[in-house]
C-alpha cells in the first residue's frame, strides 16, 4: 500500500496483520518509474491500493507543479506498473472532485437546500475548486487510462479520533481535534455551512478489505466453473450469482452512509464524550478564510457501492458513537442542530 503510514494505511495494516505492506517513500516513490518498477518486482504482491497523495489543500494552491507531480504523474506511473504485471489496483481519490456547490433544484424555487440535496454519484458532473481537486481528478482519469481495470475509490471527512494518539498515526483529524479542545477550551466554534460524508477510517479500511475479498471468491468461483468443478465444489465453492463483487473499472463512492455540517459532528462529539454539546457555536465558513475554498456540499452517495454488491458503511452517527467509546443511547438530550439532519 503507497501511503500505508497515513491514517488509512494505518488501519488497512492494523486490520490486515502482516498481508499489508506500506513501504515510506524512501522504499517507494510512485513519482519514480524504476523506483515503483523494483518494488513490484522485489515484492510480488496481488493488489496494489494507492493511498500516497499530496494532501496539502491550502499548500497546493501555492505548490500545483508538486501536486501535480505526485496526484496525477505519480498515480499514472503506478497504474502503468500495475497494468504490465497484471495487478489488481484500487486507487483512493476524494470528495474534492466536485465543485462543493450545492445542487441547484433541491431547494425548490428558493436557496439550494444543502439538508435535503441529492448525495453526489459517481457518475455526477465534476469540477474541482481548488489545485488539490483538479490534481486528483486527473490523477483519476490518468489511473484509469493506464490501468483500466482499476478501481478509483472516492472518500471524504477521513477520520479516527481518540485512537489515533494510541496507533501513532501522524497528523491529525477533525474528531481528534475536537475531543482535545473539549478538554482544553471552555467553548468552540466550529462551521456549519459545509455539508459532508463523516467516514470512519477503521470502518472504510475493513470495507476495502471485504471488497477484495469478496473479489478473490468471485474470481476463485468463476475458476472452477470455467474448469467444470461446480458440482464437486458445490459445497465450499459459492457459484457466481448476485452475490457476485466486481468493482474492475468502476469508480465508487466509499464514504459513511447520511450527511452532517462540521458543526454537527463536534457537537455530536462533546456529547459522546459526556460533555455539553453547547459548548460548540456555530459560525460559517467566511469567519475563517482560508487559500483554498472548502466545499460547501460533498455528500457521498453510496449507492453505486451497494449497487456493486457491497456491504453499504454504517450511518456516520453510528461510527462516530463508537469511535468514541459510547454505547447507544450516549450523548443525553438533543444533539441536533437547528436543522436536523436527514439519515
């Protein structure tokens, strides 16, 4: 796995013990042909998850020849290595390849309705608003041009909380920053006009992994009905049916399931954590200017991942509540914003 030190590849290996390989790049450049070419051959391994990305949203803005040398030159280059040694390839993108504009239409004849707005498909017209999300778009459509069997894999909101501290995952995520300041600061103020996917980095790791497993039996079924074993293999070798998982050229949203604002989720974290959710104030997204612009809407539909035979990622809520150690039930009295958010 490229990137395996980061937080995603972090669990992936976590999940995984010892069947996961993340390499640093000193092991392995992806912006270097005879440096991913001598790893592929020294290793051998059967999938290739591509998770090493320049992440710097802001930096970019600054830094577009870097973006671009690892978003889209770097992917290309292991997407062509992949394809010469027939190697299965997933490739992580983000929700940053739409516009962060909310769907005109979804709020009636007024102001578009972030609450009630068509979660993003994968098939949904993109255009990026920042150097980071142009640079992974094209990193998309250079991943698949090389390799077109690859899987493009597209997520938003990553995030581990309190365990990351524990897993020694570097950086940092928003509900890990949250649990700190609540214990740090009598009161925060967080923004409450960008709508997104919470996603669970524990909980999408284990997803990727039941993917390519549900693959593997796909494939190993489709063999032995190629070679007339079905019959002998009746009992241990499941035939293919609708049961059957494919994602080889598919781009696919992988984000946890229903939508919250930023404010919401802090929120909804002081009270997990036992505190009081009113010591988060809301405040829009003018109050903190930032070089690039951050999406306004990114909600992620999963329905093409379900559609694909997989098994959907839990309610955002749900994986918060957990990663946060609070059983059902947790967080006492009324959580919600001023605008309820729609499951």
């Amino acid at each position: 796995m490229t990137g395996g030190r980061g937080q995603l590849g972090t669990h992936l290996r976590l999940a995984h013990p010892g069947g996961v390989l993340a390499p640093g790049r000193d092991e392995l450049d992806i912006t270097r042909a005879e440096s991913v070419a001598g790893y592929l051959d020294r290793h051998q391994p059967a999938v290739v998850i591509n998770a090493a990305a320049y992440t710097d949203v802001d930096g970019a803005e600054n830094d577009e020849s870097g973006a671009h040398l690892v978003n889209v030159e770097g992917s290309r280059i292991l997407a062509e290595a992949c394809r010469e040694r027939g190697l299965r390839l997933v490739h992580v993108s983000t929700d940053y390849v739409f516009s962060g504009e909310v769907p005109r239409g979804s709020g009636g004849a007024g102001r578009p309705d972030p609450a009630t707005a068509p979660a993003l498909e994968p098939t949904d017209v993109t255009d990026p608003a920042t150097v980071y999300g142009r640079t992974k778009l094209a990193g998309e459509h250079a991943v698949l041009a090389a390799h077109p069997e690859a899987t493009i894999l597209r997520t938003s909101w990553l995030y581990t909380g309190p365990e990351r501290e524990r897993s020694a995952i570097p950086g940092g995520d928003f509900v890990a920053t949250m649990a700190r300041l609540e214990r740090e600061r009598d009161q925060v103020s967080v923004v409450d006009d960008q709508w997104g996917s919470p996603t669970h980095a524990p909980t999408l790791a284990a997803a990727i992994l039941e993917m390519l497993a549900r693959e593997a039996t796909t494939r190993e079924a489709a063999t032995h009905h190629a070679a007339g074993e079905t019959a002998t293999h009746e009992a241990a070798t499941p035939t293919i049916d609708t049961a059957a998982v494919d994602t080889r050229g598919l781009v696919l949203h992988a984000a946890g399931a229903g939508r919250a604002t930023w404010y919401e989720v802090a929120r909804r974290t002081f009270a997990y954590l036992g505190a009081d959710p009113a010591r988060v104030r809301p405040c829009t997204t003018a109050d903190f200017p930032r070089p690039a612009p951050r999406p306004a809407f990114s909600v992620l539909s999963g329905r093409a991942w379900a559609a694909a035979g997989l098994t959907p990622l839990p309610d955002w809520d749900d994986s918060l509540r957990a990663a946060l150690g609070a059983g059902p039930g947790a967080g006492g009295g009324d959580t919600s914003s001023s605008s309820p958010t729609p499951r």
